[in-house]
C-alpha cells in the first residue's frame, strides 16, 4: 500500500523533532502537567473504588481534559453518555449474540455503522464514538464470559466516569489557557432518518459516508472469524481499532482523502507499539515499585501530550499514551504480569492488519491529497 508506506516514512524525523522540541516551561508544559494531574486523580479514585481496568478511568482522565472546565465538561459529557448508551444497547443484544456466531457479528456490523456514520454526521460525535465502541465491547463480552455482561458494562460506564470527573476536577483548578477555548457546537444529534433513505439527493449526498461507514463495519464485523481462528481471548483492542481508526473527518470522506486513514493506522500501531515498548522497559529496568510507576506514567503523559500537540503526528501521541497507559495501567493491584500489555498490544495489531485487508479487498477510491484536521 503505497499510502500507508507514505504515513510511515516521515513518522521517524517527524518524531525526533517533537522529542528535541521538549519544553519544561510554557503553554504547552503546563497543558501536559494538566494532563498528568488528571491521569494521577483518575488512577487514584479508581482504586479506591476498586474498579477492574484502570486504563479507561486513567485514558478517560487524559482525553477529556480541554483548556477549561466548561469545554472539559461539555467533551466528558459526551463521552459518559456515549458510553452509557452503548453500554444499554449493548446488555440488550448481548445475551442472543453469546450463543450465536452470526448474531454476533450482525450486532457488531450494526452497532459499528451507526457509530461510525453517526460520528461523521453530527454534532455529537465523541458521543456517537463511544457509543458504538461501547455497545460493542459489551457484545463481545458476552462471547468471552457471558456470566459477566453486566458487570462489565456497569464497570466500564464506572470507569469512564470517575476519568472523566478527575478531569473536570483538575480542570476547574486551573485558568482558561489563552487560544485554547472554542464555542461547544450545539446540532444535531441524529443525521437523517429512515425515510431519507429513499431521497436520492440526500442518499447521493452521504453516499460516500455510507460506503466507508460499511466497510469500517465489515472490518469490526468479521473479527469473530480472527478471534476464532488464532485463539483469541481477549477481543476488545482488535475490535477497537479497526472501529476507532476509521473515525476521520468527514469532509475527507466525502471529498475522498484517505491518506488520513493510512496514516491514522501507521500512527495507532507505531504509538501504541513505542508507548507500550516505553512502559515495559520501565519495568525491566527499574521494576514494578509504587514510585517508579508514578514517575514512569508522569513522564510518558506528560512526552505524549507534546507528542499530541505537535505539528505532524498529533495522532501518534494519542496513542503513545494509550499504549502506556494500557501496559503499566491494568488492574486495581499493583502490576505483577506484562502478559496483559503484551495481548492488548497483539490486538491493536490484529486490528489494524484487519483494517488493511479490508482496504485490500475492497480498495478506497483516489485519494485526493492528504487531510490537515484530525478528530
């Protein structure tokens, strides 16, 4: 794929220019002190709730955070909702999709396409985001441990939440950043309805979002067959990037730009690779230590977060941080297994090459230049 080759090649320079570019003082270091404060706040309050994966509450803590409290809350917001009603739709589809390979993957395909056309058509997209990824998720829960649904869905709303009020918290202690604001979009919440489906210029119009919609759908869909076929057990982060990657702008859909989802693939596979690789060196080298992994998780947020700020792979630092978090962040104890890293890492991996064969197989249609925005 000669796109995806070309997301790769400037990736490395582009890498050591933002580590050479580090600042101690300035917007930008005292954003990502921001960042780390919350993630701290967020690890901390879900342990003493004793919540099952810390990761969520700790990634929730660093996404939501905005240059203020009203944008933090207005983002966290969306990303609670989202969730919560993925994690309704999902206990409802759950118990057919447990016994029922076929059922599953319909619910899947379902569950994906709304999220993913959704998030590309209105105003509420970090909300629709969430709520495919999240209804998915519990699906695909019921086929690990079917006894275990709604725990997990319960936990999962649990998580995101306690993220998301250790960001509102952290927020409201500091001052607007200058620059940094924008006016909340108030729109719609739903892009069309059933009967728009028979309007040929509104179908001409989203024609475009429909068939990518279909094929990051297929994508997620058609993980059951992998996951049976390799003997996988842990799903969520092979679902979750064939999903989340294919989130892009939508005027780049439309106008047919897709060098962005080459490049959204080489910067979640790579970041999550260099993050992950970051925090077991850590371990290797200095252990598992109450300390040690404070200063590890500060010092990673706080180089990923100038990562995400800087000019060419924003998307890399995202995930640099997310692939930290995910390896040295996993559970309410201490961690004493790289195991668990080491499979989400495998899954963010099968996920992508997922995503790569059903570009293979059906191909996106000529890129017209590569998109500056990233969502």
């Amino acid at each position: 794929m000669p796109l995806l080759i070309s997301a790769l090649r400037p990736i490395p320079r582009a890498l050591l220019r933002e580590l050479k570019s580090l600042e101690l003082r300035g917007v930008r270091s005292r954003e990502a002190a921001k960042r780390v404060l919350s993630v701290l706040v967020a690890v901390a309050a879900a342990t003493f709730l004793d919540l099952d994966d810390l990761s969520w509450a700790a990634f929730s803590g660093y996404m939501v955070m905005r240059g203020s409290a009203a944008e933090t809350f207005l983002r966290g917001l969306m990303r609670i909702a989202g969730t919560a009603g993925g994690a309704l739709l999902g206990l409802v589809l759950a118990p057919n999709a447990a016994g029922d390979p076929l059922l599953l993957m319909i619910f899947l395909f379902f569950v994906s396409w709304i999220g993913t056309f959704q998030s590309l058509t209105t105003s509420y997209s970090y909300a629709w985001l969430f709520f495919g990824l999240t209804s998915g998720m519990v699906i695909t829960e019921a086929l690990a441990s079917p006894d275990l649904v709604v725990h997990f869905a319960a936990t999962r709303v649990a998580e995101i939440t306690v993220g998301t009020c250790a960001g509102l918290v952290v927020a409201s202690l500091f001052s607007e950043t200058p620059g940094r604001t924008q006016q909340p979009a108030y729109g719609m919440l739903w892009c069309g309805r059933p009967r728009d489906a028979l309007d040929q210029d509104w179908l001409r119009e989203h024609w475009p979002l429909f068939e990518h919609s279909t094929r990051a759908a297929l994508a997620v869909a058609l993980l059951p067959i992998v996951w049976r076929w390799f003997s996988i057990e842990d799903f969520s982060q092979t679902a979750i990037t064939s999903y989340v990657v294919m989130i892009v702008p939508g005027a780049a859909v439309g106008e047919h730009r897709y060098a962005t989802i080459y490049e959204r693939i080489a910067h979640r596979t790579l970041g999550c690779l260099l993050g992950s690789g970051a925090a077991l060196v850590s371990i290797g080298f200095f252990g598992t230590g109450l300390p040690v992994t404070i200063l590890t998780l500060a010092a990673g947020v706080w180089v990923g977060h100038h990562i995400q700020t800087g000019q060419q792979i924003s998307y890399l630092g995202v995930q640099f941080t997310l692939g930290l978090l995910i390896t040295l962040v996993q559970g309410p104890a201490p961690i004493t297994d790289i195991t668990p890293g080491l499979e989400r890492l495998l899954g963010i991996a099968i996920g992508s090459a997922m995503l790569c064969l059903m570009i293979l197989v059906w191909p996106l249609t000529e890129d017209k230049g590569p998109d500056a925005t990233s969502p």
